[in-house]
C-alpha cells in the first residue's frame, strides 16, 4: 500500500516535503505541450515511493496519507497519484516551491473544506498568502 | 539493392587527422565501417547507459522500506539516504538495497550497478527510535 498525497495538499506553497524525499517521488504534474488539467497539488509516484514516510511529518496540512487510512472523502485522490506512474514523462519534482509556515488554525480549515466538498469547484479553492 | 539501402541512411560529415582520413577512405565499405565501429564504441565506452543513450541511474531502483519491514524513516536518515541515493544515480548505479542492520535499528545499505557492489555501509536512524512502529 502507498502512500498518497490528499487533495488537501492544493494550492500548498511549501515544499518541505518535496526536500525531505529520499527518492524524488513527489512530483508536480508539468506537461511540455500544455498547461496541466489537474489540481495545483503535488502527487507521490507510487512506483518511485519506497514508503519511508519521511514525507508525512513535513507536511503542514497533514495532507499525506497510506492508502489504507484513507477517509472516504478522499479516496478518489488514490487513483490521482497513481497517474503519476502511469503517464510519467509529465510529471517533474518541483524546480521552485515557496516555503511558508502554516498556523494549525489554517490546517484545521483547509481539511474541513475538503472533508465537507464533495466536489468543489476550482474557485473554491483558497490560496495562501505567500509570506 | 545496396545503394537503395545507403540513400535510406542520414548522412553525417565528421572531421578526422589526416592519416585516418586516408585509411578511411582506402576501406572498401566506409558506411559499414563507421557505423559498426560508433556502435561498438557507444556500447563498450560508455559505462552510464551502455550506448542506450539514456543513463542506467535514472531508472534507479530503492528497496521499499515497508517490503524491508523497515520503520519510518526519521529526517535525518531520510536525508542521509537522500543523499545516498543522489550519490548512486551519479554513479549510475541500478539499485540500492536496504536491509535492517543486524542487531540494531540501523539500515545496512548496498549500492548496486548490475552484478557489481560500488559500496556498502550503514545508515544510522538514531532518530528513529522515537518513531512509532
């Protein structure tokens, strides 16, 4: 079982967790002929990710998780990372991340908003203030 | 049936010394002989992708710390083996194999290209000991 990076990782500036993989297994979806279709999150390829668990405790929004913890809301994002593998050439690890501290208040919102969205829309999403 | 074949090639101009230009141009069939000598030295020369063109360490392969029944990893052994595993695709390795150390909650490692061992070693996981299993 892998473990998977949660669509509470959306518009995350920092990258703690992209400096603490062992393997360069968490990658951003960057293809070269078109703007990317997918979430402003990061993704673990779960062919690359050797399950140190390194990544989890890096994490300010506490969105990286096993794929057996999962909480039904977000199970759909299992299948999202697995993309990584699958279409690998267009995923890349992160050249430049913006490294913000984030308040537990901020990660208590950001994981209600998702646990209550079934589905929210692009708009929804909050983006935060680069410090 | 042969000059068919030749047009077929892309054509390449290289510069050589003198003294291979005249042997060169004394063989029978240059096109053969080139072709035949860039691919054995292509695959015989170069040691990090063996003439393929793309280097062996990117396809790097780290044991999966779970399937080692290995703990977490602490950040200073996930950045001990960060740099390991930096180290290993520089040097083209295929694979880093990790094992529990005996006796100890360490990580013994073992860098791997093909059937050749680069280095072996331990990775200390102090750190880990706090870690819950």
């Amino acid at each position: 079982m892998a473990v998977v990076i949660t669509r509470l990782c959306r518009d995350c500036v920092d990258g703690a967790c992209v400096d603490q993989c062992p393997v360069e297994a968490i990658v951003e979806h960057r293809p070269a002929d078109r703007v990317s279709e997918l979430p402003n999150q990061l993704f673990i390829d779960p062919d690359l990710c050797i399950c140190c668990n390194a990544c989890i405790p890096e994490c300010p929004w506490e969105a990286i998780l096993h794929e057996e913890d999962m909480p039904a809301a977000f199970v759909d994002d299992i299948a999202l990372n697995r993309r990584a593998f699958e279409k690998s050439d267009e995923y890349h690890v992160p050249v430049t991340r913006l490294h913000r501290r984030v308040t537990s208040e901020e990660v208590e919102q950001n994981r209600e908003k998702w646990l209550n969205a079934a589905e929210p829309a692009d708009d929804q999403a909050v983006p935060l203030p680069v410090a | 049936m042969y000059s068919i074949m030749l047009y077929m090639k892309t054509r390449v101009t290289f510069r050589v010394a003198e003294d291979l230009a005249v042997t060169l141009r004394s063989l029978p069939n240059q096109t053969a002989f080139v072709e035949a000598a860039l691919r054995e030295a292509l695959r015989e020369s170069c040691p990090a992708c063996g003439g393929t063109g793309r280097a062996a360490g990117t396809g790097l392969r780290v044991s999966n710390l779970r399937s080692q029944s290995l703990g977490p990893l602490s950040r200073g052994s996930a950045l001990q083996l960060k740099t390991l595993v930096a180290l290993a695709r520089h040097a083209a390795a295929t694979d880093v194999r990790l094992e529990r150390a005996r006796e100890s909650f360490d990580i013994d490692f073992m860098v791997v290209r093909g059937d050749t061992v680069l280095t072996r070693g331990t990775l200390s996981t102090a750190e880990a000991s706090s870690w819950p299993s």
